[in-house]
C-alpha cells in the first residue's frame, strides 16, 4: 500500500506472502473432473466447512444486550443518512464491542458515503479481521482496494473466492471471473488451480459456452507449459459430460481436444470422434465401422481449418495410409488457401522419411519446392535430412545452407552444415541406409584407423571441434550467457556440484551434431583428446573437452561416463595443485547421502588431501560433526582415523582403524587400512617403555601380511614391509625384503608389461629401497654389498630420474 492515502505500509515481501498462504489453501494436483467421487467428498467437506463457519460468524455477530438500544439509534440515522452522527456512534460502539464486525463494516459504509475511501477500507479491513468469513465484507474490500493496491485487490479476491465457492456456491461466479482475468493477465502458477473451478461452476450455472472455453483455456496453458499429457486427463471428462448431456461444444475446445488425444497416442479415439464430428468424410462408405488402413481416400469439409486437416493427416500417417494423405495434400496444395499447406506436405514427408521411404520423400518435396509460396527453412532442412540418408552428402550440405539462409538462427541446420564440413571419415558411401547396423560397425573401424594415422595435436584439435560443435549455436547466438555458464564450470566447482550448473545448458544443448560418429567413437576421441592434452599440459583444451563432454546430451543416460569425466578432472585439478577443488568435491560426495561410498582410486586422493594441514583440519571438523548426525560410515571414520594417524596419535589413530575392522570385518575393509593398522603397531612397538613390544610387532606383520596378501606381489607391499622390519630393529629381515623389491622393480622394468605400477613409481620404489638398503649395509659394516647396491642402483641416472619425477598420488 501506499504512504499519503491513510492506509499502513506493507511490505512487497509480506504482501507475496500472505498471498501465497492464500493460494496454498488451493493447492490440489486434480486435473479433471466435475462429477467425480473426489468431488463430491470435497463437495460434502466445505458443505460442513461453511456450517461451522456459520455457527461460528452468528456467534462473533451477537452484541451485548446493553448496547442494543445504542446500535438501533445508529442504524437509523445512518437509513436516514446521517452517516456523520452515525458514524459517532458506531465509533463508540467499535470502542466497547471490539469484536463485532457488523460495526465496523456499517464504519465502512459510512465512511465511503462521506467520500473518504481510505478510512472505509481500514474499516472494513477490520471488519475481515474480526470475522474472516463475512462475505459482505470482503465484498466491499475488494470494490475499495481497487483504488489502493492491485495486490491488496488480489487477496481479496481469492480469499472472497474460498468462502463463496464453499459447497458450490455460485454466487462466487462473478468474483471468480475477474479473479481469473487477473491471474492470467499476471501469468500466475496458481492459474489452473482457479481455472478448473471456473470450469465446474459455469458448467454447474449451464453457462455451457463459457465452461468450455475455461477448459480450453486451461489445456492451451498446459500445452504452453509443456504438459502434454496433463491435457486429455483435464479435458476428457469435461467432453464425454458436453457429449452426455447434448450440449453445442466449441470448435475451439473440439480442436484442442483432438491435440491432446495425438499427444496420448489414441488414435482410434481420434478417428472417431473426427468421423462422428464429419470432420472425415469416407466416400462410398456407409458404416462408420471402417478399416483406416483400407480407406483408399477421405476428404474434408471446404470449411475444415487447416488443424483439424493436419489431424486428419496424423491419423492416417500412424496407419501408415500414405496413399490417402497424398490425394488429401494434392487436394489442398492451393497458394491461395487458408491454411500453409506446406506444413502438410513436411508432415507427411516427415513420416515417409521416418518410415525409410526415401524417394517417395523426395519426390514428395521437389513437387513444391520450386514454388516460391511454398519456399521455408523447414521444407529445405527436410530435403537437406532426406539427402544425407541417400549419401548424397553435397546436396544435403546445399540444402542446409539454404536453410540457414531462410533463417540465421535455424539451429538444427546450422549445426548439420557444421557436422558435415569436419574432417571426420564416414562410412556412410559404404552401405545403404537400410543397413544401420553395418554402417556403425564400419564407421568405428574407419574412425579408430583414422585415429592411428593423425598427430596427437591433430587428434586433440579434432576432438575438441566435434565437442564443441554440439554448442556451436550457443556460442554465435547467446554469447555472454555462453560464455559466463562455461566460466563457471571451468571456475573449478566441486564436480558433484556441476549438475546444476549445466542444468541450464542441458535444457537446449542437442545431441552430437555429428550423428555420422557412433557414440563410443566420439567417447573414444573425447578420452584420448584429454589424455593427450593432459599429457602435454594443455590445460585449455583438457577443460574444454571435459566441459562440453559433461554438458553433451548423449552422455546423461550413462552416469558411468558421466562420472569417469568428473573423475579426470579431479585427477588433474589434484596434480596441478588445486587442492580447494579436491576438498569441495569429497566434502560434497560424503554430505550428498548418508552412506557415501568411495572407490579405492578416490579414496587415494581422499588420503592425500588429509594429510595436508590445512584442508585436512577443516575436513576433520566437519566428519566430526558428521559422525554426530548419523550412522557407521567407513570414509568418514577413515576420514577421522587419518588425522590422528597424520599427527602421531597412534593409539587414538588405532581405535578409529578398529572400529573399521570390527564392523566389516578382515575381508571386507580395504587393502588401504590393513596397510595403516601394520604402520600403527608397528610404530607403537617402537615406543619407549613398550611393555609388548614383540606382541606388537607381530600382530602388525600379520596385519601387513594380509595388506600383501589383497594388495598382490608388488613393489610397494615389499617395500612398507621391509621399512617396518627396519623401524622395529630386524635388520637382516628388513635387507631381505630390500633386496627382493629391487629384484622385482628390475624384472618389472625390464619386462615388457609394467603392470599396475606406473614407471615413475617403480623408479621411487627403487630408489629408496636401494638407498634404506645401503643405510643396513653401512650400519653392518658391510662395505662391499653397500657399494655392490650403490652402482648397481645408485647411479646417477638413477637419482635424476626419481628426483624429476612429478608426484605421486
């Protein structure tokens, strides 16, 4: 409301919300029906809503005994219009009986008589306080909010609405008209919901022509919104109850019903209705028992409009009676008719060409296209889709290119016209359309063979192209916001995060534009072309590819796909440094369920990251507070056992790893916690004044045991092994364990299979096995196989390579 009229401010918020607590009171998801039994049970329920309602407004309309004589005095000099003693008196009364609202609406009346609107609507506002089911009172609150506030007005309306609708009231009807005009005037959500009452009581009031057109304004609305299949459920009983009683139906309301039965796929129903309606006339039939396939033509009414011709020509289509939509389109392929009939002529090819009828499809377009009429993007790109299939590939180019030169913004051509000048093999001059199956088996070896003749560079430019081209249309028509939803992808968000940021890309990205690619070739080429930029530190390229990869349409039914791209991008966001990445991506995968699981390979990053001072603190404090809140979980508690273990509280560190251990058991929990709980007795063995100090120590080789045992027979199990014989005193095992990890790093490097372990790692292993093994040698005073171990494993290409090598996660 507006400061200067007499009326109290309010906010634009409190207004939108008390609003809204109105509509809520609305908020039933029923889509249809008038004479249903949910109906009437809510019929019966507002009939016994508005009885309570009344025992309760006769209650708060009783005024004390004592003020009768005074209020009969009011009354009569406010019939004799003395509305200036009146109100004194009815001033007085307000003041005694606050409670009785007749009072104040009489204040109201008075008041508006005097020509003093602002004071009346705080009368009556009061008025609706008091008692807000008295219906003579919202009436006038809402002829004085007209001048005050268009939201005030709308309030009134829907709250006057939910009293005077109660039990079917149709004194409501007027109110609920214009409360509708000004719901669709302002586009509101909670439209349908005060349309589909409109609809009840017109049809109730035998207001017939305006129920109908309530009911199809209400499926034009679905139809807007996107809910096709909302709209038959909303407008069938409305029909059958029309047909039941006899009553004239609308030619609009007929058109929009038989669009919603195409959309249900009922055809028959549609065919049906069309015949008994005449809008098909079947000559030399006399049944209306007909087989649709059988039909050899049909005609139309000359006053039939171009929709319902078009839905004529959908039903014989899906009956696949080609022959009687071409004598029906040559009938009305008119440049002077009413309707487009090239859209008829673009449905029917449409299908010829769905149902690989190829030259009949053509034939169909050339007939018309050289009519300059008949001339638009759509018949083009279809000429350009029917060229493709028969492997006329410059024809098709042409036919695109006229598309796009019709209209500038026609995506789908732009984006074939891209699709067919890259320079990616086809196999598509290799075998007939027929024989798909065939086509995508050639096309994948002819791309990977193609793959093994490009340059690495070449291969990353060509995949970042064919990612890019899906998007292709953003970039050139909606740059900024293009441009900013990438920003933010690439601006490094937690990849379980990244959904929603492509959730708006994803609601108008295409498939692949280069539908001759199959889609494990172009999985191919995205992961090769991010390998080989990873490898060469192509940052630029390996996030792109990675964008437009996780943004691609034909990627989201597979979330395996999806995820291994999520995946590489923490790989390479944790190799180069960006650690806050890493952190925002487990703190949202362990908070996103209950029960989080990570793979080995995650929970390897995840181990690393807590190591780390700083991220390693803040992720503790919140598995803390995690761990409060529900139930086991193995990443958390591990999380909580790597900080103590971190720091050097073995023994709280140990707890934490037996709790683990008692809950899955030995065979269940992973390699990576039999590894930690050897450390730990291990390093608890190797404390001062430790009483058990033998009992420790086995009970930790046997955790390392079991740690070989899952993990296989690598370096790296050697090596922790020999390390924890070494840290506990057993020299010679430890120089045992030493010399056998060389061995098998030499064997493993020199083999043509590296196994598992990557070069670098073999090369780090080796080092500082060699070297702990010289440190034994030393100690022991065995000079010659300390230098044996210094130039076979020393040298100093040796040490380069292991102090060059990057690290290791």
């Amino acid at each position: 409301m507006k400061a200067g009229r007499g009326v109290a401010m309010e906010s634009e918020g409190e207004k939108e919300r008390a609003i809204d607590e109105l509509f809520e009171e609305f908020d039933d998801d029923d889509y249809g029906n008038i004479d249903n039994e949910s109906a009437r049970s809510m019929v019966s329920a507002a009939e016994s809503a508005a009885r309570a309602n009344k025992r309760k407004s006769r209650k708060m309309h009783t005024l004390p005994d004592k003020f009768q004589p005074i209020y009969q005095r009011a009354t009569s000099l406010y019939l004799d219009g003395k509305y200036e003693e009146a109100l004194t008196v009815f001033a007085e009364i307000a003041l005694a009986a606050k409670s009785y609202a007749p009072v104040h609406n009489f204040m109201a009346d008075c008041y508006e008589n005097l020509g003093r609107s602002n004071d009346a609507f705080e009368s009556c506002k009061k008025a609706v306080q008091i008692d807000p089911t008295f219906l003579e009172a919202w009436a006038r609150y809402i002829r004085l909010a007209e001048r005050i506030d268009a939201d005030t007005l709308l309030s009134g309306l829907v709250k006057y609405v939910q009293l005077s609708s109660e039990g079917d009231n149709l004194a409501s009807l007027p109110m609920l008209r214009r409360l509708v005009d000004i719901l669709q005037w302002r586009k509101h959500p909670k439209l349908p919901k005060f349309q589909r009452l409109l609809l009840q009581l017109e049809y109730k009031a035998g207001n017939y022509k305006e129920a109908f057109e309530a009911g199809a304004n209400i499926a034009r609305d679905l139809f807007e919104q996107g809910k096709s299949d909302l709209v038959w459920q909303c407008m069938q009983p409305t029909y059958e109850l029309g047909k039941k009683d006899n009553v004239d139906i609308p030619y609009d309301f007929l058109v929009l019903y038989v669009e919603s039965l195409l959309h249900c796929d009922r055809v028959m129903e549609t065919f049906t209705l069309l015949l008994e309606r005449r809008f098909i006339q079947v000559p030399n039939t006399a049944s209306p028992e007909v087989n649709i396939k059988d039909i050899p033509s049909v005609q139309v009414p000359p006053d039939c409009s171009f929709l319902m011709t078009l839905a004529v020509c959908t039903v014989m289509i899906r009956y696949s009676n080609y022959d009687a939509v071409r004598h029906l389109i040559e009938s009305k392929i008119d440049p002077v008719a009413e309707f487009p009939p090239s859209k008829l002529v673009l449905r029917y090819t449409h299908a010829l060409k769905e149902q690989k009828y190829y030259p009949e499809a053509l034939a169909a377009l050339k007939k018309i296209h050289n009519q300059p009429e008949f001339r638009s993007p759509e018949l083009y790109f279809q000429l350009g889709e029917v060229y493709e299939a028969q492997n006329e590939l410059k024809l098709a180019l042409d036919a695109f290119n006229r598309a796009v030169s019709l209209r500038p913004g026609f995506r789908a051509a732009r984006l074939r016209v891209r699709s067919l000048g890259l320079p990616v093999p086809r196999a598509s001059s290799l075998t007939t359309p027929e024989n798909s199956a065939r086509t995508v088996i050639i096309q994948k070896r002819i791309f990977e063979e193609f793959l093994k003749e490009t340059d690495e560079s070449e291969i990353v430019r060509l995949a970042v192209d064919l990612a890019a081209s899906t998007f292709q249309h953003l970039e050139a028509e909606d740059e900024m916001r293009f441009a900013r939803e990438k920003e933010n992808v690439l601006g490094l968000y937690a990849p379980t995060k990244m959904d929603s940021v492509v959730k708006d890309i994803l609601q108008y990205a295409p498939a692949i534009a280069s539908s001759e690619i199959p889609l494990e070739s172009f999985w191919d080429v995205i992961i090769k072309g991010c390998t080989l930029a990873f490898k060469s530190n192509n940052l630029q390229d390996f996030f792109d590819l990675l964008f437009y990869a996780l943004c691609t349409m034909d990627f989201r039914p597979y979330p395996e796909k999806v995820d291994a791209l999520k995946f590489a991008m923490l790989t390479a966001t944790y190799r180069w440094g960006e650690y806050e990445f890493v952190a925002r991506y487990y703190r949202d995968k362990l908070t996103e369920s209950s029960k989080p699981t990570l793979s080995v390979t995650e929970w390897n990053f995840f181990h690393q990251l807590v190591a780390d001072g700083e991220y390693g603190a803040s992720l503790t404090k919140w598995g803390q507070r995690w761990i409060k809140m529900h139930d086991y979980c193995r990443e958390v508690v591990l999380l909580m056992a790597n900080d103590p273990f971190r720091r050097g509280n073995y023994r709280h560190a140990l707890e934490l790893y037996r709790v683990c251990l008692d809950k899955e058991g030995i065979k269940s929990v992973p390699w990576n916690i039999l590894l930690h709980l050897g450390i730990l007795y291990i390093n608890l063995a190797c404390q001062r004044h430790c009483a058990q100090r033998l009992s420790l120590y086995n009970t930790g080789r046997v955790f390392l045991e079991k740690y070989g045992w899952r993990r296989g027979h690598c370096p790296e199990v050697l090596y922790n092994k020999a390390r924890a014989a070494q840290q506990f005193g057993d020299r010679a095992d430890a120089a045992q364990l030493y010399t056998e990890c060389l061995d098998l790093c030499s064997r493993t490097l020199i083999g043509k299979q590296l196994g598992a372990m990557h070069r670098d790692a073999l090369n780090k292993f080796s080092f500082r096995a060699a070297y702990n093994l010289r440190a034994i040698h030393m100690v022991e005073k065995n000079y010659l196989f300390a230098k044996d171990v210094t130039q076979k494993h020393l040298k100093w290409s040796t040490v380069r390579a292991c102090i060059d090598s990057p690290k290791q996660a």
